[in-house]
C-alpha cells in the first residue's frame, strides 16, 4: 500500500496534487486519481506528469486550492505535492534546457515554501522534500545518494545533518508527526530524521529567491544525444532507458569528455 492508504486506515486527512494523476490531454479540464484511494482527494485541476506543463503553473494551481482550504480552515493534515519537471526533457529539440527545468522547478518549490511560511499554519507545518528518482540526474558522488530537505519552523537553522537516512527514514519521520504506525520492516527499522529537529522553534518566513537562469531557453538544434533523445517516450514518467538519458544530460551540461557520475562508490564501476 501507499502512505495515503495509511492515512485512510488512522483517519487523517489528506489530499493529493498530482501523485499518481493522469493528465487530461486538455489543461483545462479536470485530471482524474490513478487509484482508488485518492478518489475525492486530488484537485483535479492540478496536472500530474506533463513536461510541458511547467511547475510555476502548478504552483499557482495548488495556491487557489490551498488559500479556499486555508479560508475554510480545512487543509488536510497531509498534503503530496507533485512538482516533476525536474526529470527535464533532456536535449530534446524544441523543449526548455534542462538548466530551465531544473530552475524553474526549484523556483515553484520556493514559491510553495514562500506561501506556507506566510501562512497562518506555518507553526504547524514540516515540509519533507526528496527526489521521486534518486538515480536521474545522478549524484556527482555516487548515484545512489539525493538531496533531502526538511523545512519548518522546529528544524535546526543552517544546519546540515550528515546522518545517514534513506527515503523510509523521511517516510518514517512523517508518520511519526501524523501518529501513525509504519507500514512495514522497513520504514519500522529506518532512522527517523530526529537530529534535524529542535524543541525550540524559529517562525521566520522564508521569501523566495529571483531565478538567475533563463527559465525560457530552449535547446539548441542539434544539441548533444538529441537526435537520441528525440526518439525516447517522455509523454510517461520513467519510460526512458534511465542510463542513457542521465549519461546524455550529463554530457550536454559539463562536456562530452567529463566522466558520468559512479553507481558504486566502492568499484568505481558503473554498476550496482
């Protein structure tokens, strides 16, 4: 099961923005829920996966669901916020760099981090921020690792926590703040995310940052792998071969003779 099914056993609220979502081909028309417990807990305006969608529009979508909920004092204890575009086209022809879609999705996430912290619920709120694919868009390290983010007045100011999580540590923390149970061995076995937080909490807002990319440029024809990459199904999520859309955005970005990141920091193999 998923985490929404968890908060349906315990009842606590929830809603979800574009997690498990199927797209309607027309953007104004409502999206429907891929499962059966999301059902009457989606905004079905806002869109799930859609490279040419862009992040910034599904902010501002979330944001007149979330200010009607806020006014009715109704927002759900829960909330999954989908913002994809961080996969990026890669180098196909026509579409934003990757460079613009990694901005841009940055900067609809700051916007969302801006409208919470100005909110009156900001003293009751963690924000947990993690890849859906660690492995695109690789670690310059090793593969296996990804950027987490905790955001709220009770976690520690300029801190970073080197303490060794793993997606079901995130998982697990979140349940614990909702009062529920793991779902299984493995989230019931992770570290819970405890050295990130303080008893003593900072409201500050934060105000989001100005992008300094050009979140309107486009790949140039010809680009490197494009012909390659103009070939590959990116109208579904994950349906490209992983290894050689990251090796092409890779290459496209720092230089056809910079070697791909590890997948075994160990070997120095490109392998698991």
């Amino acid at each position: 099961g998923y985490i929404w099914n968890l908060c349906e056993k315990y009842d606590v609220s929830f809603r979800d923005y574009g997690e498990f979502v199927e797209s309607n081909p027309d953007t104004n028309k409502p999206n429907t829920a891929r499962e059966k417990a999301l059902v009457g807990h989606i905004d079905p305006m806002y869109r799930g996966w859609d490279l040419d969608y862009s992040d910034v529009s599904r902010y501002e979508t979330w944001d007149k669901d979330f200010t009607k909920l806020l006014a009715d004092s109704a927002v759900p204890h829960f909330n999954i916020l989908r913002l994809p575009n961080d996969h990026t086209a890669g180098t196909r022809k026509g579409s934003l760099t990757p460079q613009a879609m990694v901005a841009e999705n940055d900067y609809a996430l700051g916007l969302f981090v801006d409208r919470i912290s100005h909110s009156r619920i900001w003293n009751q709120s963690a924000i947990f921020v993690i890849e859906d694919d660690a492995q695109d868009g690789a670690d310059h390290v090793d593969a296996h690792r990804t950027e987490g983010l905790v955001i709220s007045p009770y976690v520690k100011r300029n801190c970073v926590d080197s303490t060794l999580y793993t997606t079901s540590s995130m998982l697990r923390t979140m349940e614990l703040i909702l009062g529920m149970p793991p779902m299984s061995q493995y989230d019931a076995a992770a570290t819970p995310m405890f050295n990130s937080f303080t008893m003593t909490p900072d409201t500050a807002s934060y105000t989001v940052v100005q992008p300094l990319i050009d979140l309107n440029a486009r790949n140039q024809d010809g680009a490197y792998g494009q012909n390659l990459i103009d070939k590959m199904n990116l109208k579904m999520a994950d349906a490209v071969p992983e290894r050689l859309f990251n090796e092409i955005i890779w290459k496209s970005i720092r230089g056809t003779d910079m070697p791909a990141p590890r997948y075994s920091i160990l070997s120095g193999k490109q392998g698991d």
